[in-house]
C-alpha cells in the first residue's frame, strides 16, 4: 500500500508566515510517505525544526530535516533529468518533492492561489494519477478555504508538470525543460509477492501482454487444454478482464496474464 | 495471431536509480519557496 496524507501550508502556524511554508508542508507529506506512515506532523512543526524564520525554504533544509528524523534513504537532486522522475513514479514506490514555478499553474483548474501567485512552490507528487498522463499531486495550498479552491490530492497532468519544473526560477533564469529539482523518497518496501502454484489451462485462451497492453494468442492460435502454467494467485484486472500473472518460472508463458476463468489453480509451486 | 514480438514487462520496478546523471547544481544554488501573497490565501 501507499502511505499518503494530504498536509496543507495554511496550519495557523505562529512560528513563521504560513505563506512561506509550501516546502515545509511538502516535506510533511515526504516524511509520512518515508516513513511508511510512522511520522506524521504537520507544515509548521516542519518549519520550526528548520529554525529559519526568514523567508521560504529550500529542499537543502528538507534533507537536514529528514536525516534528524532518521530517514536517510531520500536522494536529492539539483537537478535530475525529467526521466529520472517519471521511472521512479511510474514504479509506484517513491514519492517526491518537485520544485516549480507556478505562472503556467496559475489560472489553470489546478490554480490553489487564484491568480494571484506565479513564483517558486513546491508539490509533492504521490504517484500515478488515475487518469492516464497524470500524477497524483499534493499542493500544499489546496486546502479547499474557497469555493474554488483545489481541495487535498489532485490529477495534474505530467505535460504541465513538467513544463512548471523547468520554469523554476534560478535567481533570474530558468532551470531548463526536461530538468526539475526534486527530492525522492527511499523506495517503498517491496510488497510480499502472492503465492506461487501450478495452474492448468482448462478452456482455450489468450494472455495478455502487459508490455503492448494486448491480447496475444487468440482465435486458432489459442493456448490448448491442459497447458501448463506456474502463477502467482494475485488478482490483476488487464484488459477488464481479472488475471492471474503468468510468473516468470513458468514453463510456458512467462510474465503474460492469464484470465482466472481459464486456468485451475494447483498445488503451491 | 503468432507470439507477439514485442516481449511483455516484469511488473518488478528497479531499485536503483541514478545516483548522478546530470552535472549536480551547488548546493548555493537551492532556491527558497517564494512568499504566497495575501491576496491568495
């Protein structure tokens, strides 16, 4: 499972301006996503271990932040190449902070400031979003305070993303398309992988190809009666169809899926 | 329909990714977040 909470900027904070604390809440975020649910604070409880009270804050100070909360395993990177990013959400096991600027967010449906803000912010980005070409986003200012305000995670599109993070202002100058500032979570533990068995092919069938996102072996050329197959007994649904994975041991068909309905399930493998 | 050419992919993300891949801006050069203004909170 992913570990997320929503954490917004605008907490009351005392210590220092609430304005200035879009890194901070991010970093609440990072930290709960980091830990795998163990910490849990909040934007100004991040912005008073940085003892700095002026200004803004920067993913330098996030790092020093994490470590004092004992987690070393997040990387920094001024900058990475945008594909670094996408391999590691795509993955679905890191969670990141990414520094932009917000004039090409501003105005859009994803606006938490209503126009009124262009400069330097931070979101921290979850995962894939639900919609193809998205990623699940924490802005730290959509905290739903208006009626139009954004309110907790949203799907922003990678496309706006990426065109955001390589706006962000070096003192004067851009950083550069296909570059963002970001700071990565450690990788998620790996999941258990679901038991291994040996399964049979009990009607005709195809399997899906994960790679192409395609059925292959259909019609004549359907996989026959008897065939048989190792599988893990998780549920994937591919192609709206529920599959066991094909596991890569299997003597046939490896790493394809198979649709539970045609396939018996066996002694563990 | 034969083998489709194109093998499938391992569901099993990498571990690793890249510890340096583009030259490393100075620390220095680490903006702050710039100051929400009022009218926007």
């Amino acid at each position: 499972m992913v570990y997320e909470l929503f954490v917004k900027q605008l907490d009351g904070c005392t210590y220092h301006a609430q304005g200035d604390n879009c890194t901070c809440a991010c970093e609440a975020m990072w930290l709960f996503r980091a830990s795998q649910g163990k910490i849990k604070t909040t934007s100004c409880a991040v912005r008073t271990k940085t003892q700095d009270r002026v200004d803004g804050t920067n993913l330098g100070q996030m790092e020093i932040v994490s470590l004092a909360a004992g987690i070393d395993g997040g990387r920094v990177y001024r900058p990475a190449g945008w594909d670094t990013l996408t391999t590691a959400i795509a993955s679905r096991r890191y969670g990141s902070h990414l520094n932009i600027r917000y004039r090409k967010l501003s105005g859009t449906r994803y606006d938490c400031f209503h126009g009124a803000f262009k400069g330097n912010h931070d979101l921290f980005i979850s995962g894939p979003g639900r919609l193809s070409g998205t990623w699940r986003v924490g802005d730290p200012g959509a905290d739903g305070r208006r009626e139009t305000t954004p309110d907790g995670f949203q799907d922003i599109p990678v496309s706006l993303l990426k065109a955001c993070a390589g706006d962000l202002d070096l003192g004067g100058h851009p950083l550069g398309f296909g570059r963002a500032y970001i700071y990565l979570t450690p990788p998620d533990p790996r999941t258990t992988a679901s038991p291994k068995v040996h399964a049979t092919v009990i009607h005709p069938t195809s399997v899906w190809n994960d790679g192409t996102k395609r059925w292959v072996y259909g019609g004549a050329n359907a996989i026959k009666i008897g065939t048989p197959l190792i599988c893990r007994t998780a549920t994937y649904v591919k192609g709206n169809v529920a599959c066991y994975p094909i596991d890569p041991s299997s003597p046939n068909y490896p790493r394809y899926f198979v649709p539970k309905v045609n396939v018996k399930l066996g002694a563990a493998a | 329909m034969t083998e489709d050419p194109n093998p499938p992919v391992d569901d099993e993300p990498a571990d690793t990714l890249p510890e340096v891949e583009l030259p490393q801006n100075d620390p220095a050069d680490d903006p702050k977040n710039d100051t929400i203004p009022e009218d926007a909170l």
